[in-house]
C-alpha cells in the first residue's frame, strides 16, 4: 500500500469530491470539457481506476463532464498508469508529468497529446486539492512544501 491511500475506498471518496469540484469550478470545468476527450487513470496502490469523461454530455447539471469512480465500460481516448501516491503528489504540484512519462514513473498511452494540453487547464485545481483535503477533514494528507517524499 502507498503512503497516502489505506484503500481503493478511500482514494474514491476524496476524489470524488475532488472532481466535482474540478468539473464544476467555473473556469477549470469548462475549459476542461474543450478537451472532448476521455481519460483513464489507472492507480496503483491501491488498486483502482478513475474516468473522466469530457465527450459526452454531462449527466449532472452543474458539472462540464463526467468522471466514474473505478472499472467503467467507457472506452478510453488516453490512459495513464500510475501509482496513487504520485498523483497525491501531483494534485499538490510538486510533480512534473512529461519528466515523469521519460522516467518511466507513468506510462500513458493512446491520445497524449490531448492530454498533455490539459495541464495548463488544470493546473488551477492544485491549490483546490489542499483545500478540499482540508475541508475533509484530512490536513495529514496534505504535503508541506520540502517534506515530499516523507510520509
């Protein structure tokens, strides 16, 4: 098991929360929907997969997409494979994904370029990521600055 996640059930409930509120923050979510992607992350320790889904009409009114929590029957337009403590890490800031994806930390595949765009998008919703980490209650998740990598 990784350092931030007891479990698969875990990680969902805070991401959950955090894609709602990602796709429902006026300008990332819209920006985002641009993208008319679907991305698949598949985490590692714990075990588990979260789809984001920028193609087809949001079924929430208030959101600019769709995200399943866990295995869905969507198929994917770009995938990344990674552990779940290095997307913790990543939602802080602290990681950069293109030296990542050349270090062999992530491998991804399908439409890259695609989502490669999407940084720039959502790279507002790091400071939210604390924030909502905070508002769960959760401060023991959030990494200082100069203490990545201790846990």
């Amino acid at each position: 098991m990784g350092k931030y996640y007891k479990d698969a059930d875990e990680l969902y409930k805070i991401y959950g929360y955090f894609m709602e509120r990602i796709l429902s923050d006026p300008k990332i979510g819209p920006k985002m929907s641009k993208a008319g992607i679907i991305i698949r992350f598949i985490y590692t320790d714990p075990d588990s997969e979260i789809t984001i889904d920028l193609k087809n009409p949001p079924k929430k009114e208030g959101l600019s997409g769709n995200y399943y929590l866990g295995p869905c029957e969507l198929k994917e337009d770009v995938w990344s494979k990674q552990t779940a403590d290095f997307s913790h890490s990543f939602w802080h800031g602290f990681e950069n994904p293109v030296a990542a994806v050349t270090r062999g930390r992530v491998k991804q595949g399908g439409k890259i370029t695609a989502m490669m765009k999407l940084l720039p998008v959502v790279r507002p919703a790091f400071g939210m990521f604390t924030v909502i980490l905070k508002e769960m209650g959760l401060e023991n998740l959030i990494i200082i600055k100069g203490e990545k990598g201790k846990g």
